[in-house]
C-alpha cells in the first residue's frame, strides 16, 4: 500500500490522490470505531467538518503553519469527540446512533449560523502555508508529501491501536459486553476512549483535506457525509485493516469519474449500499481476507 | 528542383503560421461553462448557458473565418463551493481548460475567481450577482459580465423607495450573493430616504417561506424586499400571494428576478413587478434576431440575461485571444480591458479596470396579462439607465486593481 | 396584544404554521413508528417514500389527468404496494441480523430513489397545483390561512387518530402486537405472521405516500423534499418512543408547535431545537417520552 502511494502521483492527479487518502484515514478511523469496537455511529462527519473549519480557521485567519493548523484541528475534534462520546456512550445500539446523528445536526447548524464558517460560503481561499515556515506547500508535491506523512502516521497509528491489548479489549466489547465487564472491565471508559481516538483521527483528516482543497464547506458537516463514511467502510470490509481504505479508493474514485453524469452517483452509491448488505457483507478486503485465509 | 523549394517554402509557412499559433496551449482554446444544470437555477443559466457559448464560438468562427481551435465543455456545480473549485481546480490543472465562463451562485463564483487567479487562467463570470467580483474580491484575471448586486440595487431599489416604498423588510437568501443583495439594496434605500424595519436570513434553498412572509407581515414594512433568485424567488412570490401578504397593502420587490422566473410565475401573479436587467430579448431588432435562433436550440425557451451575457463575454473573450495571440489568462483578461465590446446583445460598451463590464441597464414593469400579446412578451420598458451610470463608479471602488 | 413583547398575531400565525408543519412530522413518524415498533426495521427510506407520493401524484396529474381526490387514495397503494416489493425481497433477509443491516439497506435504497429521481427531473421543484375547492384563504382576524394548509391539519389527525385506534384498539391491531412480540406463537395460532408483517410495511410506507401527496401543493414536488425532512422525522420518532404509535403523533404536533415558536423568538435555533430535545430525551430517558424499553 505504501508503495502504491508513493508512486501513484506520477501518473494520477496528485489532488485525487490526497481526496483519496484523507478520505481513506476518515474511513480508518471510523471503522476503529465501528468495525472493532461494534459502535456504529451515524454522526461522524461532525468531526471531519470541525476540524476542518477549525483548521481553515488556523491557517487563514491566525496564520498557522500547517502541520500547527492540523494539529489545532485535531485538537478541536478531540475535544468534540470526548464530550459527545461521553454523552453518547451511556446507549447503546441504534438509540447510540440517534444521539450521535443529533448531535451531528446540531454542528451542522452551528456551522450553518456561525459568523467565522462563512455558512453556504464556506471558508474560502484557504493558505496552504509552508510546512515547518521552510516548504512552501502550495506546491503540490510537497502537499502530496505532507499528505502521505500524515495518512501513514494516522494508519500505523490505528494499526497499534487495534494489534494492543487495548484493541482486544475492544473487540471482546464488541463480541459480548457483559461478558467483557463480568471479567472486570469498565466497558464505558473503553469504548469512550475508543470513541475519541475515532474522532480525533476523523479530525485529522478532516484538517488536512481542507488545507489540501483550501477550502472548508457545508458538505463536510451534512449527515450526507457521515452516510459516505458508512459505505466506504462496508465495501471495504468493516473489522479489517485495509478495508477502509479500498473503500474510501472506490467510493472516491466512483464519485470523480462519474461526476459528470451527475445523480448516477448517488444511485450507484445508492445500488452499492444495497448489494453490499444483501450479499457483501465481508466487503472487498474481507472477501479477499476470506479467500487468502489471513486477515487483513 | 522548383517542387522542393515549394514545399520548403509551404513548410516554413506552415512553421510560422504554427508559431503564431504555438502561444496558444496546446493549439486549443477550451472552454468551460461551470453553473447549476439541474438544480434551482438550471433555467437562468444551465443548459441554456452552454448552448449560448457554443453559439458564440460558431458565430465568431463563421464571421471572422478564424481557424482557432475552439472547445467547449461544460459542468454541474450543483450550487456548492466545494463541488465548483473542484471541478474548476481540475479543468485548469489536468484539463486543459483556458477560460471558465457562466458560473452563477455567487460562493461558487469567488471560489472560481481564487482559483482562476492563482493558476493565471480566466474566468469571465456572467451568473454570480455579487458586486465584489468586482469590488473587494477583484483580481486581474476575473472579469464580471452581464449584471451585478450594485446594478440591481440602483435600478430597482433606488426607483422603489422614490416611488413611495421607504420602509423595507429583506427576505435574503443566506449566501454571498444574499448578502450582498441585501447590502447594497439597504445602502441605497438609506441614501434615498428610506428606512430598513427588519431582515430575516432563510435557508439556501428553501421550499417554504411562510414563517419568513409572516414575520414580513407582522413588521409592517411597506416593502418586502427579496433578496434572493430563482426558485426562491419564484416560491416566495407565491406564497405572499397564498398568504394575503400583497391584499395586505404591502409589496413585493423582486430584487433579482429574471425572464424565465416570470414565465413560471405567470403574468397574474408577477404583473406590476418592477425588475431590472440589462438585456431582453424584445428589446431590438437584433436582440429579437438573435433570441429567436436561440429559442428555436433550446425547447423554444428565450434567453435569460445570463444566457446572453455567457454569449457576449465568449465572443469578446475569442475576439481578445485572437488579437494577444495567446490563451494565457492574465494576457487575455488585459486585452479584453483594452479592446471595446460590440455585439447584438448588449450593444456597444467596455471592461473596465476592475474587471467590471459597462453596459446600458433597463428598469422594467411585467405587463398585466391583458397587454401581453403571446409567451415571453412580458416586459415593458420603464426607463434606460445609460452604461456610465448602471454600474458602480470606479471611485467607489474597494478593488486594488483600481488605482486612485 | 402583545405577548412577551411579540405581538399576538405574529405569535398564532407562526404556531399555526407550525402546527401544519407539526401534521406532516406526524404522518411521517407515524408511519415510522408503526414499521419500527412492529417489525423492528429502521426504514431509513421513508423519505424517498414521502418523496414517491408526491411523484407519483403529479405525474398522476400530468399524464393521466388524476385529480388531487383520486391521488390522494391510489398514491399511497401505488407507492405501498412498492414497499411490499422491498420487504418481500429484500428486507426478509435481514431480520435474523443486526439492526444496523436494516438501516444501511434502506439507507441505500433511499440513495438510489432519490438519485433516479434527480437524474429524470433535476432537483428543482414541480408545481402541483392546489385542489379547486381549497383556493384561497380564511381571513383569521390574526392571519390569512391558506384553506389548503387547514385541510392539512384536520386530514392528517384524522390519518393519525384512525391509525392509532387501529393498532391499539381493534382485534387486527391486537394481533399485530402480539406478532411482534412473540412471531411464533402467534403462527402457531395459524395467523399468517409474515404476510401481516409485509403488509405493515406496505401500510407504512403507504401513510409516508400519502403524507406526500398532501405535501406536493405546498412544498413543491422536488427529488429531494425527503431527504433533509427524515432526520428531523427520526428525531421525531425517537423523542417520541421508538414502538409508541401515540407517542408519535403527539410528538410530532407538539415539536412542529416547538419549532414555530421557536421562530417566533429566536428562528436561528429553530432547526436545531428538535434535535436538542432529542438529545436531552435520549439521555433522560432513552426509551422516549411514550416508549418502553424493549
């Protein structure tokens, strides 16, 4: 995978290929908490549209560099995702969905009315900066570079978290909870932090992509976004490693392609969803997972 | 002996006609029309819009016997800032594309101006309303046509609050071009004497203004100013009919409201309207002309303002490529500047320093059903507003390019 | 007359409108109170299905001269015949997994709906003209009412009223709620369990049809009316009580009332007050207001 990336700009737009990898990290992120944590949460755009307002913000109006305005935005969300988690975790199932959706819509139309997000307008005209105020980024090398740094980072930083201790516990929540906590374990507090852990790298991606598209908007608040989230994570394979990714890759690269045909997208997405429930459910990582017998 | 020099010599005129032709990137001029195709603007601009540039590229071709190699693409922004830079981004780095024309909703069409600027391409916008275009958020490669929110303001606005309408209540639509609508309306209302009672921002796009025509009523304003487009315009004015608003004694000011927006209102509801364009296709013998070979390409609907206005700003853009000998967008947008604009539509006018196009603008009343003799006979002419006056004055001007 | 410094006019004309807003809330989380609290389905497609009855009543109207009467009964069979479809081929499979399976399903059935939708007809509205009787408007003293919109009101509480009586109160709904509750011995009783479950839906789906059809006069018809408005119905629902069929209607009526005099006071929160309410619920008491833990 490191070696597909590295070597993708030559021949792909560099610009695709950043939209794929941050979009891919979002997706890892969510699938730490839904494909090994069993929480699905129906909300998560909010973090990606934070940050990403946050760390437009940064970079435009406080003049941050970069890798600051990244961090600041991250940051932001990690916040925002230990205070909805906390509220959010004391349910479960569908009614854990609900609560993350409603408070999902309320970021949403804080971010419609807030003066500092430009509503419709979105922040606009964002800097790209100069990394470490040495690398000018506007470069799109460079940006692609900083983009691959961080994608690499996020992802080795959820492979850790998932191949720990911590990340077993998790999964034996996921399995059967009362079991988890007949063996001692505050399930709350787990499933909290793995909640966080969640957002926060949702938050980084959602930084970065708006330093990448120097532009921070609506659409990345809209429960549309979190639904997108949901689907590159089923086709690609929940409760897998790489899965995530291939999603994020197929949805991203479905959207750019099919663009020009307009609603087809969202049917495609739309036929995708159905197929993969009704048929798919390993998605495509877990079918090869399946197939190779090793998991991925 | 005398073959060979002939073709030495074909062939190096054939080399100096390709050098002339070398400054143009890769040997075309592509050009991309970006604005809403499907969604609540798609009759003002969309379809029409593209039909409008691809007429002009024939036409220029056909009258000056040009052999540029012209392209025109288009795309669906779907009103969104995010979905338009992409696609903007895109066309200029992988695409090729020289020139972005049309491009309505104003959020989209600062977006664009951004990027058009920081790839040195063009992008000649005729959709967006917001005067910053060619204000505060000008720059040396974006260059505004047909109309904008300061024109709309003057027109309508300023002949409104002298005819008796001096207390207002906006209903803005809550983008850039809202606002900016809105602001320079206010400005003008205030200036003439006029007082400005209450503004509710409603949602882009809204299907139901009850709650905001209600607040209107209660305020008590002689005039319900609406600052928004399209199908929110349209919804707005029917539902103040619905609810009694206009039986109240209060009136309705369509702020911006095009062609199309009328004939979906229908006469009945939209007669005395007073609306402010700078072209109709009724106007002239040459604007008929013209409207009707348009009419016939597009399911017999007549050209909008914006439709026109994606016309002329092709045609002056190819007359400006021709005459700098490139496509490079901060060159061409210099040329435009430079060369005077003639064409059917808009008659004579010019570019200004901000990127600002001068034109003549017409205030106009939508006659009652009893005067109009067959579809799209709407308008009649109220008063013309001569170019040097429509339009913001350069000292007024927040543009840096403006020099003071 | 003032009352807390807004005068009483603005004050009842926007509780009014908020109460026909707060009669569509109702018939849509009716509808996915009664799939949800009797079959267990999230249905995240009953946007696309509101969205379809206002479709197919002005198609109705275009092609084949329906009238708004005739739309009114066939909509809600058309539409909920297509609901049958679904259960009977794809949703079936899905019960004996988790929940989450369910709403991705119809998650991505509303997708591809709404999305044929937008391609054939672009996301700008139809007009659908107001029924001849209902032109016009009653002069309140306080507002001028479109006649329409008080229709709306009195049609979708009956809607309501006859639903909840239904389910709550006459045999058939009896069995429902036994079937629900324990499938097998219900069958055992030789009552065809599945085929009351399909035509639930089928009903379901049919109350979101009708509540389009009413909507199409006012909203315009367009390929994304439902799309924003089912979030807010599942606030609804959820506030309300997931399985309480009263709890839903009351809900609904009562936030559409909420959101009106929100707007009166303070109209930035107003889209954000239901899903506060939501919040507050959920944490309070997750089952809902009406609702009991199953």
């Amino acid at each position: 995978m490191v070696l597909a990336f590295s070597i993708a700009p030559i021949w792909v737009y560099p610009i695709f290929l950043m939209k794929v990898m941050c979009f891919a990290l979002f997706a890892c992120a969510f699938n730490l908490l839904l494909g090994f944590g069993g929480l699905l949460s129906f909300g998560h755009a909010m973090f990606l549209g934070s940050a990403g307002y946050a760390s437009a913000h940064a970079a435009k109006v406080w003049g941050l560099n970069p890798e600051f305005a990244v961090l600041f935005g991250t940051l932001c969300s990690l916040v925002l995702a230990y205070v909805v988690g906390s509220l959010a975790i004391r349910r479960q199932g569908i009614y854990f969905a609900m609560i993350t959706l409603a408070l999902a819509q309320m970021i949403f139309f804080f971010s419609l009315q807030a003066p500092f997000t430009g509503g419709e307008d979105g922040i606009q005209s964002v800097p790209r900066g100069k990394l470490f105020g040495v690398i000018d980024l506007a470069d799109n090398m460079n940006m692609y570079m900083f983009v691959f740094t961080i994608f690499i980072l996020g992802f080795l930083f959820i492979w850790r978290v998932i191949h720990s201790p911590f990340g077993q516990i998790l999964k034996a929540i996921r399995e059967h909870q009362d079991r988890a906590t007949s063996l001692g374990y505050d399930t709350d507090k787990f499933k909290l932090l793995a909640f966080v852990i969640s957002g926060a790298i949702a938050g980084t991606a959602g930084a970065t992509k708006s330093l990448v598209f120097q532009l921070a908007s609506l659409t990345d608040v809209h429960w549309s976004m979190s639904g997108e989230v949901v689907l590159m994570t089923l086709v690609g394979g929940m409760g897998t490693l790489f899965g995530p990714v291939a999603g994020a890759a197929v949805i991203v690269s479905m959207q750019n392609y099919l663009a020009q045909l307009g609603a087809w997208v969202t049917i495609v997405q739309g036929v995708i969803f159905v197929v993969c429930v009704l048929a798919f459910r390993r998605g495509i990582i877990g079918e090869i997972a399946n197939w190779i017998k090793k998991p991925l | 002996m005398k073959r060979k020099l002939l073709t030495l010599a074909a062939a190096a005129a054939c080399a100096f006609g390709g050098a002339a032709q070398a400054q143009i990137s890769d040997n075309t001029v592509k050009i991309g029309v970006l604005n809403d195709m499907s969604g609540l603007y798609s009759d003002i601009t969309g379809p029409g819009s593209l039909l409008a540039a691809r007429m002009a590229v024939e036409d220029y071709v056909k009258a000056t016997g040009s052999r540029l190699r012209i392209e025109v693409v288009g795309a669906d922004h779907q009103n969104k800032p995010d979905v338009g830079s992409n696609i903007a981004r895109q066309w200029f780095d992988t695409d090729k594309v020289d020139m972005i024309a049309d491009v309505p909703t104003s959020s989209v069409g600062l977006a664009v101006a951004q990027i058009a600027r920081e790839k040195g391409k063009l992008h000649v916008n005729s959709g967006s309303a917001t005067s910053d275009l060619s204000g505060k958020a000008c720059n040396a490669n974006t260059i505004h046509w047909a109309y904008d929110t300061w024109m709309l303001a003057n027109g309508t606005g300023k002949a409104i609050v002298r005819n008796g309408g001096n207390t207002w209540f906006f209903l803005t639509a809550d983008y850039a071009f809202g606002h900016a609508l809105e602001r320079d309306t206010e400005a003008v209302v205030t200036k003439n004497g006029g007082r400005v009672v209450g503004k509710v921002r409603t949602p882009f796009p809204t299907q139901d203004f009850s709650s905001f025509l209600l607040q209107a009523q209660a305020s008590k304003a002689k005039i319900i100013g609406l600052a928004n487009a399209g199908g929110d315009t349209t919804n707005s004015i029917k539902q103040a009919a619905e609810f009694g608003i206009t039986r109240g004694g209060q009136n309705l000011a369509g702020l911006l409201v095009f062609l199309p927006d009328v004939h979906s209102l229908g006469l009945n509801v939209a007669q005395g309207l007073m609306l402010t364009e700078t072209f109709y296709w009724d106007l002239n013998d040459q604007t008929r002309a013209w409207s009707r070979r348009f009419a016939a390409a597009n399911s017999g609907k007549m050209p909008s303002m914006v439709q026109a206005g994606v016309y002329s700003s092709v045609l002056h853009y190819l007359k400006a490529v021709e005459a700098a000998k490139t496509d490079d967008g901060t060159k061409v947008a210099e040329k435009m500047k430079e060369l005077p604009t003639d064409d059917p539509l808009f008659g004579k006018g010019s570019v200004r320093a901000d990127g600002r196009k001068i034109h003549p603008a017409y205030l106009f009343e939508v006659k009652k059903p009893s005067e109009s003799k067959g579809p799209y006979d709407y308008y009649k002419l109220a008063a013309t507003i001569p170019a040097n006056e429509a339009f913001r004055p350069l000292s007024e001007s927040e543009c840096p390019l403006v020099k003071k | 007359m003032e009352i807390f410094g807004i005068p009483s006019q603005a004050l009842f004309g926007q509780l009014l409108i908020g109460l026909i807003n707060g009669s569509f809330y109702a018939l849509l989380s009716l509808g996915l109170a009664v799939i949800f609290g009797l079959l267990n389905i999230i249905n995240f497609t009953h946007g696309a299905q509101y969205m379809l009855g206002a479709f197919v009543a002005y198609l109705g109207l275009q092609h084949l001269g329906m009238n708004y009467w005739v739309a009114l009964v066939v909509t809600p069979i058309v539409v909920g015949a297509t609901g049958v479809l679904i259960e009977r081929t794809m949703l079936k499979q899905l019960y004996k997994l988790d929940h989450l399976y369910g709403l991705l399903l119809t998650f991505g059935l509303a997708l591809i709906i709404q999305g044929l939708f937008r391609h054939e007809f672009g996301s700008s509205g139809m007009p659908y003209p107001v029924p001849e009787v209902f032109k016009g408007a009653i002069n309140t003293g306080f507002m001028f009412l479109p006649k329409y919109r008080a229709w709306v009101i009195v049609a979708s509480l009956v809607v309501c009223l006859a639903t909840w009586y239904v389910i709550e109160r006459t045999k058939l709904g009896a069995y429902l709620r036994a079937a629900t509750e324990n499938p097998s011995l219900v069958q055992s009783f030789g009552i065809n369990v599945p085929r009351m479950i399909t035509l639930t839906y089928g009903f379901g789906v049919g109350l979101a049809a009708l509540a389009g059809v009413m909507a199409a006069p006012i909203y315009q018809v367009n390929p994304t009316m439902g799309a924003d408005l089912i979030i807010v119905v599942f606030a609804v629902v959820v506030i309300g009580g997931m399985g309480s069929i009263m709890g839903a209607i009351v809900t609904g009526f009562g936030l559409g009332l909420i959101e009106g005099l929100t707007k009166v006071f303070y109209p930035e929160a107003s889209s954000t007050v239901i899903f506060v309410i939501m919040a507050i619920v959920l944490l309070i008491k997750p089952a809902g207001l009406f609702g009991t833990q199953k």
